[in-house]
C-alpha cells in the first residue's frame, strides 16, 4: 500500500479514528494488526519473514538479560545478528553473489549454467531489519531494556508510518513511546493538525516535485546515448532534487502520519544541499541511517581511534557496506566508494590546511554558497552511479557528457511548457520552505501565526496545488517510491 495510493487515503483515516475511540488498552493491538494489514497489501507472504525477524529479535533480548555471563549474552547477540542478516543476505544479497561468481568464471572460460535463484525482494526489508538488529544491540548495551510485552515489540518493528522505507527509529525513541500509548494524549488539536500539514508538505514534495523531474530523468537515463552533454547534466541535477523529493516526501508523510496518532518520528532531512562539505551532507542526508551505520559499525570498527590508515579504512568500509545496503549491486558499491574518497580527501584537506593556519575563518556568505555549490556539484556527480543500472551505464552517460556536446532541446525530454513552469515554481517553493528551516523557522508555527483566512487559504493552496499540479501516472497509477526496492 503505497502512500500516495487511495487505498492509504481510506486506511490512514480509518485506522486514526478507531485509534482515537477504542479503549486505552486495545491501542498497540489495533495498530499491530493495521501494520501488519499495510504490510501485507504488498504481498501477505512478507508478513513470515518480518514477523521471523521480530520473534527472534523479540527472543534475543530477552535471553540477552537472563545470560549470566558476557559470554552467553555474546552469542546470544551472534544468533541474532547472523539470523536476521542471513535472512537478508538470501533475499538481497544471494543473487548479487552467484552473479558476481559467474561472471568471474566466465572470465576463465568457466560456465556456471547461469545460476540464480527465483527470490522476490520484500518491500523493506533492509529498513525493519536494522531496526530490530538495532534494538538486540541496544539490550546488549545496556541502553534498553528488554521488552517482555511482544505486542509492543511487533509494533515496534512493523509501525506502518516508517515501516518500508524509514526513517529507522532507534528503540531509545519509537519503542519508549509505545511502552507508554496508553498515556498518549491524542486528542490534541495543535499535533493533529501539524501531523496533516507535514503530511501534505510530504505529498507535495513527492507528486509535484520527485514524480514531475522523474519523467525527464527516466526519458534521459533511459536512452542516455541519445543526448548530450546539456540533457545529462539537466537530467543529473533534477535526479538530486528528485529522489531528494522522493525520499523526504515519504518521511515526511511518515512523521506527519505517525504525530497525527501521537509519535513522534526522527527527522531523516536536514536541508542537506545546503552542506558546505561532504561530511555536513551525511549529517544532513538520511540521518537515521548514518546514525545506525556510526553507532554499531563505525565505532566499533574502532571509529578514528585507531590510527590515521585505520581511520580511512573505516571510512571505506562503512561507504561500502552502505552501498551495499542500498542495493545489491556494483554501482551502488561504487557510489558509496565515490562518497568514502570525497570524506578522505575533504580529511585530508583539512589536516594540511590546520597545519599552515590555527583556527578556521569566519565563512563569508560568498564562501559559503561556493562549499555548498561545490559539494552539491560532487554529490551530484556520485547521483549518476545511484541512478544507473550499472557500473557500465553510468561511465557511459559520463563518457557522453564528455564527449558530445549537441542539444535537442529541453521541450523534447518529456516536460512540456506548463511542466516546466510548475517544476521550477515547485523547486522555488522548496528551497524557500528548506531556507526557513535552515534559520530555525518552523512553517508549521509561522502559518498558524496568520489570521484564519490566511491559514485556510494557505491549506486551500497546498491541497488544491496537489490535487490539480500532482503527477499521478496513467490511469492515475501511483508511482512507487525509490527507497521502497532498498
């Protein structure tokens, strides 16, 4: 059940108003069976492996407690790390391998008859894993106790809002709340209504902006050989706004959703192409997965306290590895292999600069706007290897970029006059909105400053732009969001 379906625009109102009405008692049981519902609109198949992920993890931290020696709970923690990331491995990863394996045989004049196994990737499933491997971890820590109630731990791993594609919530947060939903106060005017308006400013993001600029992408990625050096850079760029829009849109449609009954979400998006360096960006960009990847991969790799060379090494593997779990894939290694040089160079840089000078200037407005022109323009550079089908594809549309120069003209890539005009009033509206968040200003706090029909209007505005602006496909078919396939 995709969010911007009209299955979810019966569900979530449903599913909010039952909320709101049934006793106290039945809340996380109600929610529990509207998750597992969402989740298995998809395909019900997927509700075994999540609910084989939360039964083991649900286990684990249990035993973890009652262990009486570090070494019992250690093995406990191994059972469930290798369990729940060889589930994964097997769907994700096992077809990467054995493609990986034949192509090096082949190589060798070595036929392997073409192995592959006949597996259909779950939606989501790289999300609700780390997300309960996160909470093992964290009982083995000591930061959390175990939960003992399965009910709350199901919904914890399944709460629908974040279930597919994140933000992937830390049992510090999303689990202490719903270990108190019988206190939730839900019916409070002020959240509700902010909870809507982030969901909109989510739908606006996602239909006007992500689904408008992935009609000219797709038209130019797809036949990249076609065009030249103008389209391709065009094609780049409205690809970094777009999955930008994408995923933002989906988190914040899954925060808004998830404040209207009460929680509260963590923010996956800090403006993050208003960084000034490719380390700001990965403080900015898809938070709670950098956070997940520093607290229990970086550090314990030993972090930066282990030697300059085991330092950078660090910093390839954890790019790496995130590579890896955005896809199975070489392009997606390469990405994220791209991103690990940008972080060393930018190190490097730094080191030798603290060297010939104590302290660091004050950054101009000047300044500042070239480091974020600048690390987008690198950023962006790393997007076209995101975008590929490969490692091959994306070499070549940068061999086209640099080798062919002639145009056809950017009214013949698939956005017409009128697309255009929305498109760039659309990306106007949100590098105002980024802006005022960027200085601390909440839009949700200026709008209810308005007088009524200033704020009525200002809805009217956000609704019927959707409405009648929104690209909804043929047929009105929904358009999938790009971080459901990770």
């Amino acid at each position: 059940m995709l969010f911007n379906s009209f299955s979810f625009l019966v569900f979530f109102p449903v599913v909010v108003l039952v909320l709101f009405i049934i006793p106290r008692r039945f809340r996380s049981v109600w929610l529990l069976i509207a998750s597992y519902w969402f989740y298995m609109s998809w395909n019900p198949k997927y509700a075994v492996l999540i609910g084989l992920s939360t039964v083991i993890t649900y286990f684990s931290g249990i035993m973890i407690e009652k262990a009486d020696t570090d070494r019992g709970r250690k093995a406990v923690v191994a059972f469930s790390l290798i369990s729940n990331l060889g589930i994964l491995a097997l769907f994700k990863y096992a077809n990467f391998v054995l493609d990986t394996v034949s192509a090096v045989c082949g190589r060798f004049g070595v036929s392997t008859g073409g192995m592959h196994l006949d597996l259909l990737l779950p939606v989501g499933i790289s999300f609700y894993t780390f997300q309960a491997l996160g909470y093992t971890l964290d009982v083995y820590r000591g930061t959390i106790s175990s939960e003992k109630n399965i009910i709350n731990y199901a919904l914890f791993v399944s709460f629908f809002p974040q279930l597919v594609a994140g933000p992937i919530e830390r049992s510090g947060n999303l689990l202490r709340q719903i270990r108190s939903i019988k206190e939730l106060q839900l019916y409070e005017y002020a959240r509700v209504r902010d909870g809507f308006l982030l969901m909109l400013w989510g739908y606006f993001q996602k239909l006007v902006i992500a689904d408008r600029a992935s009609i000219l992408v797709h038209r130019v990625f797809d036949h990249y050989r076609d065009y030249g050096l103008a389209e391709l850079c065009v094609a780049s760029v409205l690809f970094a706004f777009q999955i930008y829009c994408d995923f933002s849109g989906y988190t914040d449609i899954a925060r808004g959703a998830a404040r209207v009954m009460g929680f509260s979400l963590t923010d996956n998006f800090l403006q993050p192409y208003f960084a000034v360096n490719i380390k700001d960006f990965w403080r900015r960009w898809h938070r709670s997965l950098t956070s997940w990847f520093t607290d229990y991969l970086y550090i314990p790799l030993g972090g930066s306290r282990k030697g300059l060379a085991r330092y950078y090494i660090n910093i390839i593997i954890v790019f790496a590895v995130s590579g890896l779990w955005h896809g199975a894939s070489w392009h997606f290694v390469a990405w994220g292999l791209i991103h690990a040089g940008y972080r060393i160079a930018g190190d490097v840089k730094k080191r030798l600069a603290g060297k010939l000078r104590n302290g660091e200037p004050r950054i101009s407005f000047i300044r500042r706007l070239g480091k974020c022109v600048i690390t987008f323009a690198l950023v962006d550079f790393a997007w076209i290897f995101f975008a590929s089908d490969s490692i091959h594809m994306a070499l070549g549309i940068l061999r086209r970029m640099g080798t062919e120069i002639r145009t056809t003209g950017l009214f013949r890539l698939g956005l017409d006059r009128t697309d255009w005009i929305v498109l760039i009033a659309a990306l106007v509206i949100l590098f105002l909105v980024d802006l005022l968040h960027e200085k601390g200003l909440v839009i949700a706090a200026l709008v209810e400053k308005q007088v009524f029909p200033v704020r009525g209007l200002i809805w009217l505005c956000l609704v019927w732009g959707i409405i009648l602006l929104g690209i909804y496909g043929a047929g009105y078919d929904t358009s999938q969001f790009i971080y459901f396939q990770f």
